[in-house]
C-alpha cells in the first residue's frame, strides 16, 4: 500500500522509519517477549525505554541543569490550566500575548484562577502578525508572561525569544518545539503536546524551571502538580507508556538526521519553496506579515473559494491529504512538520502549480 502525504495539523505524519521498526518490535521488544504495550512501567525494560527517551530529549533540546523535565497527560489543553495552579505562587494576576487561536484558549482557561492582563494583541489584525515586543504592556507584579511560540491555525510563528524584562516566560511549543534550536535557559516552561513533531498524541513534554516547582496551591490535584510529578519521574499514575516509546522512537530518528540544527535547516527550505510558490502565483495567497509566517503551518487561500472543494478532492486523489484549513479560519493548511519529507512539499507545490494551470 503506497502511503499518503498527511498534510494534518495533528496528529501528524511521523517518520516512517518509526512505523517501521514500531512493527518490527510489536510482540517482542528487544528479546523481552512482550509489546512495548504490556510491560509494566515499573519494570526494568520500561524504565530503560523512559531513561533513553528523556536523555534524548534533553540532549536534542539542550535543556540545561536547573530544569525538571515532564512527561504528563492531558495535552497542553491541560497545561492551560496547571500552569496558573501551579505558578501563580499567589499572586492575582498573569499576563498573556494573544497571537491566535491558542493563545485565546490559554487565556480563556487561565481566566479562571487569575486576572488576565492581555499584553500584547494581534487580534484587530486578524492574528495575521505579531505586535512589536516595545509595545507589550507588561504587569510586573504578574506571576508569568504568557506565549504561544506557533500559531498552529494562523500559521504565526515568532522567530526569536521575546524581550520581556524579568516575568518567567512560559511558552506554548505545542506546533514547533524541536523544530529550530531554542535557549531553554530563557524560558520559566516550556510545554508542548507531542502530536505534531514527537510522536502520536497521549504526552506533553513539560520543561519546568526549578524555582517554578513546588508552588502550587494546596488543592492541586496531585497528577496536576509540578512538585508531585517531577518527584515521581512522571509517574505518578500509570503513563502512556506505548506513547512515551514512540516518542522516544521519533527522538531517535531526530538524532539520526543530526538534530535540531540539521532539521531546522530542512524546514528553512521546505516552508520557503512554498511560501514562494505560493507568493509567485496569482490563484494562491497567504495572510501572514511575511517576518512572521510559520515554518510548521502553511494556510493559504483560493482567490476563488468556490473552487476549494475541487482543489481538496483532487489533491486526495493525488495522495495530499488533509489540506482543509481549520474549520475556525476555512481555505487550506500545510502542515509540514518534521516528518514531512521533503518530497511531499515538492508533490504539493508541483500539484498547486498544476491546479491554477488548468483553473
Ligand atoms: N496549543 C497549540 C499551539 C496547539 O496546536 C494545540 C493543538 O493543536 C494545542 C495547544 C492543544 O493541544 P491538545 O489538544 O494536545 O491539548
């Protein structure tokens, strides 16, 4: 069976070389006899597998010392929520950078434990940029300032580590984390979802400053709780463990393409061919302030909307799948994370090109 492109924001692709030897070791990991599946996550073959993953990490990632890094449930749809329990130390207040759709949701949920001061906003301009860090109004009696480094609906995506005096930066990675190098010495958390650039869903990386852990109000539900958690090694309750060894299986292959820096520069390449493609077409057009766009999401629009059904059922017929923007925004959206061969972008910028020829 010849395999698709999956443009899908995520799950996403994943390298097939994970697949491959996933399924090669799916009744018996590494002469244990048994699925990765049915191990206990206390046994030595599980711990083995969670001590590699979480070395990898930290080397793919530089994290320094000073850091606890978490394998947690939840999704970052979670981290909405245990940041504020667990960082706002009590205080009342935290500031938020609204760039997106994301961002909105963070903000919405952390609306719930504290007074939101929204810095900086790109919503007047349609999240189509970022607002300029000079003009961020920055509380500093908050606990945190507040990011989301990719847009993954918008397809925004910052290109540096914003200038923000002394807050602890706490980051949204979900949609470009291990994409481009980044100082983690920076940030108070990072977290991200894996779905998109570590593996299937089920994990969140979570990258806690350790003056950050322990803070959490007393009634933090304990697999909520930083402190807990990085006591635990993440395994407070039972972790997902097959996730955690398919995340440690796409580390694996990271490593293999010579990391961080050999990968951003691939996705230098492949996000840039379509942006031009794309810019050098009359049928085709992308919102993004150019300084800003992803190189993770690729959105862009028909001139004629009417003809983005066609345009979708063809590209399926031509193995480019899920190219549907998000329902929120509409028109189309690249996903083109590391996984994505480069390959699969050229198939998609040669299909585009072939579409307005004959449209
Ligand atoms: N943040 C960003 C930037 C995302 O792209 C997503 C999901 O796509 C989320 C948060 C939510 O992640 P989850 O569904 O894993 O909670």
């Amino acid at each position: 069976m010849a395999r698709i492109y999956n443009f899908s924001a995520g799950p996403s692709m994943l390298p097939e070389a994970v697949l491959l030897q996933a399924q090669r070791e799916m009744l018996d990991w590494q002469g244990s006899g048994m699925s990765v599946m049915e191990m206990s996550h206390r046994g030595k073959h599980f711990m083995a597998i969670a001590e590699q993953m979480k070395a990898d990490l930290i080397e793919l990632l530089a994290v320094p010392a000073g850091y606890q890094v978490l394998f947690l449930q939840g999704g970052a749809t979670a981290q909405f929520a245990m940041i504020p329990q667990n960082i706002l130390n009590g205080k009342t207040k935290a500031c938020y950078v609204n760039t997106g759709a994301w961002s909105t949701a963070a903000i919405k949920e952390a609306g719930k434990y504290c007074e939101v001061q929204i810095a900086a906003s790109a919503e007047a301009a349609s999240f189509t940029t970022i607002p300029a860090y000079a003009d961020w109004q920055i509380d500093s009696g908050a606990a945190y300032l507040h990011y989301t480094s990719n847009e993954t609906i918008h397809g925004v995506e910052f290109n540096d580590v914003p200038q923000v005096g002394e807050l602890p930066l706490v980051c949204d990675m979900s949609s470009n984390i291990l994409s481009r190098p980044v100082d983690v010495s920076r940030y108070g958390i990072i977290y991200a979802g894996t779905q998109k650039n570590m593996g299937p869903s089920g994990v969140t990386v979570v990258i806690v400053r350790d003056d950050l852990v322990g803070l959490e109000t007393k009634n933090t539900p304990a697999v909520f709780s930083y402190a807990q958690q990085a006591k635990a090694d993440s395994m407070l309750n039972t972790p997902a463990t097959y996730n955690w060894y398919l995340l440690g299986l796409t580390l694996q292959w990271l490593k293999g393409e010579g990391g961080v820096g050999a990968i951003e520069q691939r996705n230098i390449r492949k996000a840039g061919k379509l942006y031009d493609a794309i810019d050098n077409s009359s049928l085709y057009r992308n919102p993004v302030d150019k300084a800003y766009r992803s190189r993770m999401n690729v959105p862009f629009v028909l001139s004629d909307p009417a003809l983005d059904k066609e345009f979708l059922a063809l590209a399926e017929r031509n193995g480019l799948s899920t190219l549907a923007g998000h329902r929120s925004v509409g028109g189309m959206r690249a996903s083109i994370y590391n996984a994505m061969p480069e390959a699969g972008v050229d198939a998609l910028i040669a299909f585009m090109a072939e579409f307005e020829r004959t449209h």
